[in-house]
C-alpha cells in the first residue's frame, strides 16, 4: 500500500509570495546592496533640475525608479516594474512614487504584502541618489519563521469536517481537513493536487502505476505538492525568489488557524492582509487557504463528536494516500491522534469518471487543471458524488448502501478506539462483519489507511 503525505505543484508561476530582501541589479554603483539603510536617506543637494535612474530585482524581475530632483528635493518619481504581480507589487508602485516624493527619500513605509517591492524599490531609488546601503547578514537572506500553534484547552466534543477548495489558481486543487470544538479549531491541515510533467522526479498519487493513469493525458501524472515538497520548493525558488518551502508555508498557516474561532479565521481571510498576519507564510494566496480550513471547519458541525479532555499540543492530525481500494482510484484519509487512540478519523475516495456523466469534478475541473485530464474523464470525489457511485454500487453489486454512509460507518466505528485495537480489527478476518453499517469487502485496506495516517 502506498501512502503519501499530500500533494504538488499548482502552477508555480502564478505563484505569489510575500518574502523579505532582494538584491539590486548592476550599476554604476556596485557598492549598493538592497539591505535597509541606517545612512542619511534624503535626496542630496543639487542646484539644478536632474533626472537620475536606478534599478533593483523586484519579485518577477527588474524594477527601475526614475526620480525628477529639483534643488535637492525630488519633485516626482516614476517606478517601471512590469514584471510584478499585478494585484501585489504590480499595485503598489504608484503608491511606492507618491511615498518617494513625499518622503523627499527612502525612508517610506512600503505597502504591507509587498515587502520584495517595496526593498527594490528602495534600493533602486537609493541608487538613484547615490546612497550607499549598508548590508546586514540577517536582511541580505531572509528567513521566514512559523509561529507556533496556539495551545488549545479542550473539554467537550471534537469533530472532524474536510473540503476541496480552489484556493491557488487555476491549475491544482486544494484538500483541508480540519478539527473543531464548538467554533473553535484545534487542527488544521492542508495540501494541493497538481498535474506535473511525467518525466519529473516526482512522486504520483497511488495507482498511478495502474488503472488510475488512465485518467491522465498523455506525459503527465497527478501529485501532492507536500509528498513533493522538495520539487515544488525548488521551482517556487527558481521562478518566484521563494525563501520559504511549500510545506512550511501550508504548517504556518495551519498553525495559525489554531486557537482561532472560524468568524476570526474568516475575518483574516477577508482582510488585505492575510499574508502579512501568519508568521512564516509567504504564498501571495493565503487568504485562499485560511477560507478552505474555515470552510472544512463548518463542514464539521455535520459529523460524529467524540469527546476529549486535554490540549491540543497533545493531539496529532495526518493525512495520507493509499490504495485501499483496487487500481482505479486513490484514497484518502485523515486521522487525529493523541498517541494512543484515534479519536477521529475521515475517508474519502478520488477516480476518474466520464465527463459525461454528469458529475461533479474536483474543484478547476472546469478550468486549466482539467488540462491534465485524459479526453472524456474528470476527476471526482466519491463523497461529493455519493449519489452517482452509489447506484453504480447498487446497479452492478447490489450494495444496499451508499459509498459515504460506507465511509461513515468505518469512521464512527473506530473513533475513540485504541490504535492496537484498530490494527487488530484490520488484520483479522472479514473486518466489515464487525462494522455495523458496512458493506464494503475492501473494508480492511480503508482501516489500513487510516492506520497509516495515525501511525505517521
């Protein structure tokens, strides 16, 4: 059995991070670095009317400042930066232009989320005067630092909800899984999906040496972008000057979701700032990712309460992937954990399915994602089309029950049971027969699955 921790890469050019320095690019003043400065930042005296020009690497590339001085005041400034995110860096330049002339300098506050920008744009007006910046060993490579999570008393009922979200673009899809007292999250997970170039050293979803590849156009295979984190970080430094890899990026922001009540996650999300607030993200789409956990918190309220007493740094919440079910498909499952039971646990399946058949595909499904679909399949959630697998079910084994209430049936079986207790129902003799309400003969591959998540 495979397991995979989650998923890959979403289209890394559109990436957007928000990270700290950056370096100017060469002039006439080798000297200037893009550290911030503790020299005299005015523009320097000068008797006459002078156009002076500077450049510096911003987020997608080189950032020139052109600045107009009048008798040692700039009198206007004009930033070029057509390689900036649009809706970020791109943005805030003409605000960077009026802070310059305001400032009569450097010294400017920036626009919060745009801080690569912002040096460059520093830097480069720097050069432009001909002040020299001092570099600092701790501004010259940044470094991003995850906040922990927030310890979280609990005494009552924990439910566990999960979504698919599109919170990245257009070309992955996202899963978050989280865990909630009441309004309040105590765990919090996520990962992405994502077609990469089969050639790549990269690790595909379970079965995609089977029958599950043939839902795949031709040279392409589907990915966690956190079993391939390495891969995906790679890329995100290469074209987006990343300093802080994918995986970590999705533990801050899970980190920060904890403590939080789903109002408080959703008013972040819905602010400018979202990036600015988690310690240790930089993915320009962090408001899209805190929105996915809040929404598979609310999906919570709808499952089974096993109640705990205790804290949340006690509590352990894993996903993973498997082939707990034949060639044709992936699952996958997620487990909370406080070192000895499996409190709570959730299932789910992913096949391909003729697009003709009315279904509903996972989230881009109707955009570039589906470019990594083979003609006349999409992807699609078991759960999500309980109603269509579950006739196929009916229709061709005679099931007398639906795949979710299946998966439910599993779940609410062995949460709050002991984890030697589940390993010992998985590796005994017909398992379903001890499950009330299951049908299904893979019953002990979708235990096993379980376990490796709880076991992770």
């Amino acid at each position: 059995m495979q397991k995979f921790l989650a998923i890959t890469l979403c289209g890394v050019l559109g990436i957007g991070l928000t990270a700290c320095g950056s370096q100017p690019s060469s002039s006439a003043n080798p000297s200037t670095t893009a550290s911030e400065t503790t020299q005299t930042t005015a523009a320097p005296q000068q008797e006459n009317s002078d156009a002076q020009t500077g450049s510096a690497e911003g987020f997608g590339g080189e950032i020139t400042v052109s600045l107009t001085v009048e008798n040692g005041t700039i009198t206007a400034c004009s930033i070029q930066g057509d390689d900036e995110t649009p809706d970020i860096g791109g943005k805030a330049l003409p605000d960077l232009e009026k802070q310059i002339v305001e400032a009569n300098g450097i010294e400017i506050d920036g626009v919060s989320g745009a801080t690569v920008t912002t040096k460059a744009v520093k830097a480069a007006a720097a050069q432009a005067l001909g002040i020299e910046l001092e570099e600092t060993a701790t501004e010259s490579k940044p470094t991003e630092t995850a906040a922990p999570a927030e310890k979280v008393e609990i005494d009552g009922g924990l439910q566990i909800g999960q979504v698919y979200a599109a919170a990245h673009g257009t070309k992955c899809f996202t899963e978050a899984v989280a865990v909630v007292q009441d309004d309040v999250i105590v765990a919090a997970y996520l990962d992405e999906f994502q077609f990469i170039d089969s050639k790549e050293d990269v690790a595909g979803v379970p079965n995609s040496d089977a029958d599950f590849a043939a839902g795949y156009a031709e040279g392409l295979v589907l990915c966690s972008k956190r079993e391939n984190a390495a891969y995906y970080s790679a890329l995100m430094t290469d074209h987006a000057k990343a300093t802080v890899t994918i995986d970590a990026n999705f533990d801050a922001i899970q980190n920060f979701a904890i403590g939080k009540t789903i109002d408080e996650i959703d008013k972040v999300a819905k602010g400018d700032g979202a990036v600015d607030a988690v310690s240790g993200a930089t993915l320009m789409d962090t408001a899209g990712y805190l929105t996915a956990i809040a929404d598979a918190a609310r999906a919570a309220k709808d499952s089974q309460a096993v109640e705990f007493t205790g804290n949340s740094d006690n509590l352990k919440l894993n996903v993973v992937y498997g082939a707990a079910h034949g060639t044709k498909c992936f699952t996958t499952a997620a487990a909370l954990t406080d070192g000895e039971k499996i409190l709570l646990s959730y299932l789910d399946e992913f096949q391909f399915i003729s697009s003709d058949a009315g279904v509903t595909g996972v989230p881009n499904s109707d955009a570039d994602f589906k470019d990594g679909y083979a003609e006349g399949s999409v992807l699609c959630s078991k759960r999500v089309n309980a109603d269509y697998y579950s006739k196929n079910m009916a229709d061709k084994g005679g099931s007398t029950v639906r795949i979710d209430a299946n998966f439910d049936a599993i779940q609410n079986h062995i949460n709050g049971m002991a984890i030697t207790d589940v390993t010992t129902l998985a590796d005994g003799e017909n398992p379903v027969d001890a499950i009330s309400g299951a049908t299904l003969v893979d019953t002990a591959g979708y235990l096993h699955v379980v376990l490796d998540a709880a076991n992770k």
